[in-house]
C-alpha cells in the first residue's frame, strides 16, 4: 500500500495521494481496534464528527525511536502533531467533533505516550493493517513493521469521509487545516448553493 521508498510521505500529485482522494465519499466500514487499555473500539465515534489522524509513530521516551527514524522522510512531528491536537482539543468538541489517534504500534507503547503527553482523546492501534487495508490507506516499512503514513480523515455521521487530508507536509498546521474544513462544513450555505470544490476533495 506504499510505494516501496522508505518515506513516511508523498508528493500531492503522487498515485497514493489520488488514491487517498478518492476516499472522500466512501464509508469506513465498521471494525475495532485495540485503544492503550486493549479494549477494542470502533474508530468512528458517536459524535457528529470525528477526526481521524493517522500518524508513524511517537513515544514516550526518545530512546524508543527506531534507529535512523529522523533520517525517514515524514516521520518526525508526531509528538508535535498529537500535542497540537491536543491544546485545540476544546476547539474540536465546541464543533461537534470527536479527535482519534491510529498507529500501528503496540497499545502499550500508546498508553505510555498518551500518558506522557496528556493527550484527552483515544489513541487506538491498527497492528493488524484492519483500517489500513480496508481504506487502502498508504504505508510504509520502518525496523520491521509497517506503519502509516501521516493522513487525517474527516468523518461524518454515518461513516462518510468528507475529507481527506494527504499528504500532511506540516503536523502542526494540518490541526488548523482540520479545524477551518468542520467550519466551513457546519456553514450554512443559501439554498441550491453546492458545497466549495475543496471541501470535496482533498
């Protein structure tokens, strides 16, 4: 589901990120997956809204990083990325919206990171590729496991991806990027008007 280079991103006008374009519209389809505590959860929640970010890897301790992770294009930030969603955490609920972290690594190494960093939302663990492959979701290899790359989704009620946010150059922007797009959905727009052509695609 990767491209076969050891990159944690991609160019926008790659094949991965016309294949993440086209999921707007799809329904990501029921399953569980483990959360820091092993209970299984669905990672659509009950709310209006819920933000999917998929992201490498993140740690508690720095020693925990794969060797040669900084060198992996795409792969830091993840720290950074999940703090960010973190402080505007408020921000998302005052719109309706439930945040989900997606890994592939062990639901303990998850818990120790959300303990760490304080984190008020879920972190749930794909190391069985279930949502991956489901979505066709891009993927890359690093010390011998597969993990995904950095993508958010923009899941309404009903399990429809209105947006697909891919490929994130910038962890901490994409938060406002997820922020701006719930806005300009929950707009009301006059009658007949269509939704803008960005909020279509990514």
């Amino acid at each position: 589901m990767g491209d076969g280079s050891l990159t944690a991103t991609s160019g926008r006008r790659s094949h991965e990120a016309r294949r993440a374009r086209r999921l707007v519209g799809r329904r990501v389809p029921e399953l569980t997956l483990s959360d820091a505590r092993g209970t299984r959860r669905d990672p659509v929640s009950d709310a209006a809204w819920t933000i999917i970010y998929c992201y490498p890897g993140a740690y508690a301790s720095s020693d925990a990083y794969p060797v040669g992770w900084g060198e992996i294009p795409g792969a830091t930030g993840c720290t950074l990325e999940s703090t960010t969603f973190r402080d505007r955490f408020d921000d998302f609920v005052r719109l309706g919206a439930q945040v989900v972290g997606v890994s592939t690594e062990h639901p303990e190494e998850q818990a120790a990171f959300a303990a760490k960093a304080r984190l008020p939302f879920p972190l749930l663990s794909d190391q069985e590729l279930q949502l991956a492959a489901a979505l066709r979701l891009p993927t890359f290899r690093a010390d011998g496991s597969d993990r995904l790359k950095r993508l958010t989704l923009i899941v309404a009620a009903g399990r429809e991806i209105r947006h697909v946010l891919y490929p994130v150059p910038d962890p901490l922007g994409s938060v406002d990027d997820a922020l701006r797009l719930l806005e300009r959905f929950q707009r009301p727009r006059p009658h007949g008007e269509t939704a803008p052509e960005s909020a279509k695609s990514a």
